[in-house]
C-alpha cells in the first residue's frame, strides 16, 4: 500500500529529513586518510542523536552500525568497523537515516577520500547528477518508472552501468515503504505518481558490469567484477509542481 502523506506529515519528514542531511554532511566532512568507518560511524549516531532523533539502520534487521560506509568496490550496506582505515585515493559512500517523531529521513552520498582518480571523480558526479535526472520525472502524474529510466539513460550513456538488484523505495513511517523505484526499465510503466507520496530515490552506479555479490558477513553488498561503485540518494516529495527534496539543510543539498 502506498501512504500518501498529509501536510503535517510532510512537515514532520521535513523535520527527520534536515537531521538525516545533517549527519550525512557530518559524515562527509569526516572523510579523510587515517579515519577508521566505525569512527565516521559514531559521528553519525552523535549527530543524530544531539537533535533528539534516532537512527534508522541502527538494528534494522540486525544492522550493527548507524550508518552503512561501503568503500571503492563495496556498493552499498557496508558495516563500519574500526579495523577499516581510510587511505588517500578511496571513494566512501555514506547512508544514512533518521527516524524523528514517527517518521524517516533517508539519504546517502559518495565522498572522495583525498586525491581520486579522474575516472573515480567523474562516477562520483556521473551518479549524483543521474538523481537529479530522474526526479525531473518525479511529478504528479508521471509514472515510476520515468525516473527509472531518466537514471538508466543518463549513466549508460556516459558508460556506466546501473545496479538491478537494489532499489529506491517509498518512505515515510516505514524506513522502506511502497513502491520500488529502481533505477532502469522502460518508461511509461509502473505507479502513477501522485501529490504526498515522499521516495527515496537513490542511483547505485557501478563502473563496470552492473553484477553484484553479497559478502559473507551477510550485508555489504560488491561489484562482481570488483570495479568501483558510487551511491546518491535523497529523500523527495511529490507536489504539484517540483518535486521537494526533504533531505535538506536549510533549503541546501549535499
């Protein structure tokens, strides 16, 4: 079932949604050589936690950590760890969610750790703008799979490929609510989106073949061909013009 959210419900995902892009932004700016994934881990959990807010992966499903921080091939759904030591060149994706007063914010962007390559940088930004391709689409009245395919046309072209197996979603008082929102398939297909109903949109971009594996640990999530990877994600709402990006810092998106 899909939630349509009313408009004191949507201020209350403005709410968890500003808390979300702050820890993110935090984490971000934590990113450098010699930092450990579990220390960017507790800066999350801490910024989180100062605005009263909860968060959202922490024991989701058995999730250990408060963010998922998945490095170069990893793709998503990585574990910090305190054995894990960022070094000069990495690229470090950061997801992160926060649950406030009944409702989620959900959000993720992919940081560089230092100098990165040029091919490294141009998946990074490759990636970001394919978010911001798709929710061009993201308009009452428009369907699912638009976005899908804004996403798809816009990596593939530029040579990249777009991870099948994981998908944007709903959200709302539910951290994974309907619909699925994958990021390829044809346009013209799926639910037709309507003025309420908040997604979270989030390209998973891989440099290489779009085949993944799942680690043995049970959550970290590779490329197959173990090339890199970059993860976008925003939590968005749609009206009845724009879409409204609810994971904002005062009006400002990472």
């Amino acid at each position: 079932m899909i939630r349509i959210k009313s408009t004191s419900e949507l201020e209350l995902m403005r709410a968890a949604g500003r808390i979300t892009a702050l820890a993110r932004k935090a984490a971000a700016d934590a990113v450098r050589p010699g930092v450990t994934t579990g220390e960017i881990d507790r800066i999350v959990r801490h910024t989180i936690e100062k605005f009263g807010a909860k968060p959202s992966f922490l024991g989701y499903g058995g999730f250990p950590g408060s963010a998922c921080i998945s490095v170069n091939d990893e793709v998503i759904h990585g574990i910090p760890s305190d054995r894990r030591v960022l070094k000069e060149g990495d690229i470090v994706k950061v997801d992160v969610g926060a649950f406030l007063n009944g409702f989620h914010g959900d959000c993720a962007c992919t940081v560089p750790c230092g100098e990165i390559p040029e091919e490294a940088a141009r998946l990074i930004e490759v990636t970001r703008q394919s978010f911001y391709e798709g929710i061009r689409f993201a308009r009452e009245g428009k369907r699912v799979s638009d976005i899908s395919h804004a996403v798809q046309a816009y990596c593939e072209e530029r040579g990249f490929s777009v991870v099948r197996d994981y998908v944007g979603h709903g959200v709302g008082s539910e951290l994974h609510e309907s619909p699925e929102v994958p990021n390829f398939g044809r346009p013209g297909h799926g639910i037709r989106l309507q003025k309420g109903m908040t997604l979270a949109i989030e390209p998973m971009i891989n440099a290489g073949v779009y085949a993944v594996k799942v680690l043995p640990d049970g959550w970290t999530v590779k490329t197959r061909d173990g090339k890199l990877s970059a993860h976008y994600e925003n939590t968005i709402a749609i009206t009845d013009g724009e879409p409204e990006i609810l994971t904002a810092i005062d009006g400002e998106v990472l």
